[in-house]
C-alpha cells in the first residue's frame, strides 16, 4: 500500500467537482469545454481511488440546483453525460468498479434514464470500488424522498411514527449501504455544501482546495488524503478519550 497505512485511508470519499467554468473562461473557451475536460479529472481520481483502496467514490455531476443554469448549458451536460457513459463504461466495468446514479433521476428524459439503468445494470457485481453519481441530486431532496419512504412505512402499519429514529430515518438515505462518509472534498476554491450530501456530511472531514476540477489529478487525491490522515476524528468525546480508545 503506497503511502497512508491503511487505517487512514478514508473509506467513502465525496468530492464536489467545481470549477470548470472558470477554468474554461482562463482559456477563453465555453464553459462546455470546461466541462468536457473534468471528464478527464474523473478518470484520474477513479485510478487513484483503486490504487489507495478507496471503497467509494460518490461525486457531485449535477445539482438540483443545476436545472437552472442556461438552456444550452444544461444541454451540453447532459449531451456529456450520455457521450461519458457510452464510452467510460465499459473501462470502469474494467476496472472492478460498480457503478450507481443518485438523485432524481425521473427529472431525466427517457433515454439517459436508460443508459444510467443499464451502467448500474451492467456494472451490478461489481465489488472493487463503489463509484457513485449525484445528478439532479440535492441533499435536502435526499432527506425529503427518505421522510416519504418513513411516512408510507407508517401508513401501512409497519411502523410507528414515534419510533422514527436517525437510525431508522438513516437507512432510507442514499448510499446508506455504504460505509459512512470519511472525507468531503470541494475544488474550485468556494468553502461551502451546495446542498450536496448534508444528512451524509455530518461528521466527514471537509477538504477545500483552490484547484479547479479539471486540474485536479491522482496527486491533488494523495494530498487530500495525506490530510485527512493528519485529522484526529473526535465525534463529540475529547483528544484524550479519543487516545486511550485506539
Ligand atoms: C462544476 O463546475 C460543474 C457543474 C456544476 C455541472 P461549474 O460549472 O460550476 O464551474 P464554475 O464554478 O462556474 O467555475
Ligand atoms: C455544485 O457546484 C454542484 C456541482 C459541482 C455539480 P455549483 O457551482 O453549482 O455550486 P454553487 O452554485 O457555486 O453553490
Ligand atoms: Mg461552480
């Protein structure tokens, strides 16, 4: 295992890949191009995840927020989405990853619909790395379709409502099958959510750098992870219990 032992290593990491309008503008190109170039970016933290032993990889492609950017920009996405998973695919099955898609995914046409379907379809058993894509993903949409899924459990009777705990609540979360969140990374230079992972975010270790997504390469992961390593997770108790307990 090259560099962090294995201990440190975050299991689940999370990155909001930003910048790439601004990355574009510098060059004096649409916005599109920016985009086409994170594709790129992808690629090289996928790598540097199964090099490390990540076990997830969940990042953020589209916001619910997002639908409100212009018409032709919104286009260009999705026509990027479609490109990437007809060619990426195959490799990523490849590679051992297993892939899933995220968020409100009725708000897509049909067609895209398909292609995420047959991606997670295809990839299903898969067990190297979970890699997992936000789009038309919002972390308050995420707690609202969990609270449905509690309120219709009540309404058949299989569940009372003063037993909804975070434990109960939690497991309608997306990606709660998966290993809680380690390590929130946002490139791109702006320290905040964007109602990305909130309920998920609670106790990650943030990471912020001013890279912008389609610079980010598997050295900027190793950074972010050689940081996360140097953290003392406390969750409430002090340095000292934190201590005597490992
Ligand atoms: C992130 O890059 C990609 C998406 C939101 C789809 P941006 O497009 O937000 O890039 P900046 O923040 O304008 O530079
Ligand atoms: C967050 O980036 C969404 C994605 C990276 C997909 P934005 O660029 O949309 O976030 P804001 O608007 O700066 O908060
Ligand atoms: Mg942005």
């Amino acid at each position: 295992m090259s560099g962090a032992e294995a201990a440190q290593v975050p299991r689940h990491v999370a990155i909001v890949m930003d910048g790439n309008g601004r990355w574009a503008k510098a060059r004096h190109r649409p916005r599109s191009f920016g985009h086409n170039a994170g594709r790129k970016a992808v690629r090289e933290v996928v790598e540097a995840c199964l090099r490390e032993g990540v076990q997830a990889l969940t990042l953020f492609a589209f916001s619910s927020e997002n639908w409100q950017r212009p018409q032709d920009e919104v286009g260009a996405l999705m026509g990027l989405f479609v490109r990437a998973l007809d060619k990426e695919v195959e490799e990523l099955h490849g590679h051992g990853v297993r892939l899933r898609f995220i968020g409100d995914l009725s708000a897509f046409d049909e067609p895209l619909r398909q292609l995420m379907q047959a991606a997670m379809t295809h990839t299903a058993g898969n067990t190297r790395l979970q890699v997992n894509i936000a789009v038309s993903y919002g972390g308050r949409w995420d707690i609202v379709q969990a609270s449905r899924q509690a309120a219709a459990a009540v309404a058949r009777g299989e569940l009372r409502a003063e037993d909804i705990d975070e434990t109960c609540l939690g497991q309608w979360m997306s990606l709660a099958d998966l290993p809680p969140l380690d390590l929130f990374i946002r490139t791109g230079g702006e320290c905040r959510i964007s109602n990305f992972l909130l309920w998920q975010v609670a106790y990650a270790e943030l990471y912020f750098t001013d890279t912008l997504w389609p610079d980010f390469d598997q050295a900027c992961l190793r950074q972010a992870i050689e940081d996360y390593a140097r953290r003392e997770r406390r969750y409430g108790r002090t340095g000292e219990q934190v201590a005597t307990a490992s």
